[in-house]
C-alpha cells in the first residue's frame, strides 16, 4: 500500500466516522471466506458497513473524531463495523457472534460514549430505530382506534338488542 492509497483509506475512515452513529470494533480470529461473506451480507442487510482496516491507519482516522477515544482497541486484526442507526451494526455482529466463535466484539463507541464488549451487547438488545419508530406510530393511533371503537359499541349494542326482540316476536 502506497503512500497515496494509505492517505485516501484514512480520509475514507474519517469520513465514515463523520457520519455514523455507532462504531464496533471486531476481532477476527480466523474466519473463512464464507463466514465473512456471510458476516458482510448480514451487515449490508441491516444498513451498516464492515471495513477491515490496518489499526495504524484506524487511529490516524480516528484521531480528532467523537471516535478518538476507541483509537486503543486497534490491536491485532480487527475491523470496523459502523452504521447510522445506533442499534444496527451492533445487532448485526452481536447476531453473528453467536454463531460463531470465529469473531469476538471488543468493543466500540456510541458517539463519544466508549463502549466494551458488553455495552455493544446490551446495545444490540436495544430495538432498532425503525423498530421505535413503528412503536411510536402505535401508540400514536391506539387512542383514535380504541375512541372509534367506543364510539360504535353503543350502537352495535343496541342493533343486538334490536335483533334479539325481533327473533323473539318471531
């Protein structure tokens, strides 16, 4: 890797960590090919990105970022897995981790918050934003559905107890 491809990979870093919400940092202990496709496909399905980076150039990328503070956790082979969605890199590899024992979360950062192994875990059980986003929209028209509800009751009540004199003249 030449001078100018290092300098590019940082910027490409630097940029990802400009825009992203959540950062997990992963240890890959000898995954195969598949397993990482797998890991890859898994992380793009959920919104998210996966880079393996050399650890020099992580800290050079990190370094006066909301993620400078994750720069020590840059040892041995790691790699990046980043999203917007505060919830979803976290769960992607948290999913996949208890597959196998091929990667192990070391930890990350949310924001300027630095987070270890079990807060990116305890993260991952958190529901994702679309998820809070469809549970808001629920309690949201709960109220107008249980109002529409009570509304009608009185009236269907009513056209039983209608129906019932009716069958009983009969």
């Amino acid at each position: 890797m030449d001078r100018s491809q290092k300098a590019e990979s940082v910027a490409s870093l630097n940029a990802t960590f400009a825009e992203v919400g959540v950062v997990v940092i992963t240890r890959n202990l000898g995954m195969t090919v598949a397993q990482s496709t797998a890991l890859r496909g898994k992380i793009r399905d959920a919104g998210a990105t996966y880079k393996v980076a050399k650890n020099s150039l992580a800290k050079l990328a990190a370094k006066d970022t909301a993620y400078e503070g994750i720069s020590d956790l840059f040892t041995g082979p790691t790699a990046i897995a980043a999203s917007v969605d505060p919830v979803a890199a976290a769960k992607a590899v948290a999913e996949f981790a208890k597959t196998t024992d091929k990667i192990e979360i070391v930890g990350g950062s949310l924001g300027s918050v630095v987070l270890n192994a079990d807060g990116i875990k305890a993260l991952a059980t958190m529901p994702s934003l679309d998820e809070m986003r469809a549970k808001l929209i629920g309690l949201v028209q709960a109220p107008a559905t249980k109002i529409a509800q009570l509304s009608t009751a009185p009236a269907a009540k009513l056209a039983r107890v209608f129906q019932a004199y009716a069958d009983k003249a009969a």
